[in-house]
C-alpha cells in the first residue's frame, strides 16, 4: 500500500511539473540579434568596447556592416572572437541599383545570406505608385544578381509603403509584382505599425515572404503616419508599447522567420535594450 501510495505521489508530482513546464513554454526560442544601428553612436568611439558590451548582453547575431576605422577581415576576427555572426548586412537604394556585384562581394566578406534594403528615395511624406513601381523593377533585377550568388535580397518596410492603393496599399502592390524568387521581405513592427499597418496580419497575409524581422515597440498613444518617422523616444522596451509582441513572435515563428534583430533608434538604447532582452528570454504562454 506504502508503495502504490509513493508512486501516486511521485507520478503526481511528474504530472505537475510537466504540466508547469507546458504552461511556461518559452515564446522567443531563436538567438538574440541586434541591429548596428543601435550602437550607431558606440562604434565611432571603439569597435571592439562596442562588441565587447554586445557581447556581454548574451547577442550572438547582428545585423549591420563593418564600422569605419576597421577593415572587414579585422571585423570579422574580433566577431569570431565573441562568437557574433552576421546572417543579414544593409546596402542603400542607390548602391543596390548602380553595383550590385559590390553589394554582393560585401555581404560575401560579412559571412551574411542576407542583404536588406530599408528605404527607397522619394519625396518626403509623398511615396507614390510610381516610386514602388520603380522600385518593384530595380528589386527583381537586382535580386536576381543576388540569388545567382547565393544570397537572399530583403526589402524592410519603413511605412510610408501603406499608404492606401486600390484595394489595399502600395506596399501589397509591392509585395505581389515582385518575383519571390529574387525578393523577399524584412518586416520592421514598429514602421509597419507607424503606418497604420498590423504585423499580425501582415505576417498570415504574406507567409514565408518574410524572412528577417526588426523587433522594436511604438510608444503608446502615439499615432503614425506615411513619413517614416518618429521622435526617438517613440521607440520604447519591447513589451511596452503597442504593438502585440507575444502574438506578433508566435505568428513570425509559424511563418518561419529564423532572425531577429532588436533595433532601438531611441537616446536610451543603453538601458533599453538589456530590459528589451530579458522580455524576450522571459515570454512565455
């Protein structure tokens, strides 16, 4: 009897833990990454004290390029060192169209698969059919130049891109008249949001379109517009603002985007971004 009541308890006391476990399923399970731009006024004054605090923040990706005053071979011996990798770097609009075999021999050096776009030019607060159209052409051709050289090309909504368009916006006229053989997506949460858009949706909408994402909050209250821009101190802790992170996480793992990169643009980044990182590692369902 002693026995059989020490195995209820114990299977019990299984069943409770295991239930526990379930209950506090982790929602962020992929490596912490950050942007560059972060540590935008960081690097100029130390590239490897700059990594050295990355570092110590448990970040293990980043998105960027190699800072000024460092060669790129000297850049990637002191990410090696710190065990950071960089899976996506940037390249202007104007660089992309005019060199595209620049672009891709850049990103090559980084070690990266991805290349992100995140602006096209155009008259401030007036983005146009004409200037997607334009930029739908450039993105086709030179993401084609980019996948016959084994890397993924991203274009990174910055908001002015949902500004209304037939039955719906200019960024889904974007999104439709490019080749998802050669283009492909990196979804900013907070531009999409500053632009009246819903992450959410715009995930479940366009799928595995969506490779790379931007994790960054608006504050709340704050109403957006088609500039994209914001006061820095509109860019908030994650978890803070008002965007759905939870939701916005789970639907970007079920569409299947593997790299994230917290991107604070505010004054503070210093004591944001740490606070932003124990949200991640604390979500949970």
């Amino acid at each position: 009897m002693m026995k059989n009541q020490l195995s209820l308890v114990l299977l019990t006391a299984l069943l409770l833990d295991f239930s526990s476990g379930f209950a506090q399923k982790k929602i962020y399970t992929f490596p912490i990454g950050i942007q560059s731009y972060t540590y935008r006024n960081s690097f100029p004054k130390g590239v490897a004290a700059t990594l050295d605090t990355i570092q110590s923040l448990g970040i293990t990706e980043m998105e960027g390029g190699t800072p000024k005053g460092v060669t790129t071979e000297e850049f990637r011996k002191m990410l090696k060192e710190r065990n950071i990798s960089i899976p996506g770097t940037g390249a202007g609009y104007e660089q992309l169209v005019k060199d595209p075999m620049e672009v891709v021999k850049n990103a090559k050096e980084l070690g990266s698969q991805f290349v992100m776009c995140a602006w096209i030019p155009h008259q401030k607060g007036n983005f146009t059919l004409e200037n997607a159209k334009k930029a739908v052409e450039d993105f086709n051709r030179v993401g084609k130049v980019l996948k016959e050289n084994g890397l993924t090309f991203c274009y990174h909504n910055h908001g002015f891109e949902f500004q209304p368009y037939e039955d719906g916006t200019l960024f889904d006229y974007m999104v439709k008249n490019t080749d998802p053989r050669y283009v492909s997506f990196e979804m900013d949460i907070l531009w999409a949001t500053h632009g009246g858009a819903d992450p959410v949706k715009l995930l479940n909408k366009y799928g595995n379109r969506w490779k790379l994402m931007h994790l960054k909050d608006l504050k709340k209250g704050v109403k957006g517009d088609f500039t994209g821009n914001t006061p820095q101190e509109n860019d908030v802790v994650l978890g803070t603002g008002q965007i759905d992170m939870p939701m916005v996480l789970k639907t970007a793992k079920k569409v299947g985007i593997k790299h994230y990169f917290i991107e604070d643009e505010s004054n503070i980044w210093s004591e944001q971004v740490p606070k932003s990182i124990a949200y991640l590692k604390n979500l949970t369902e």
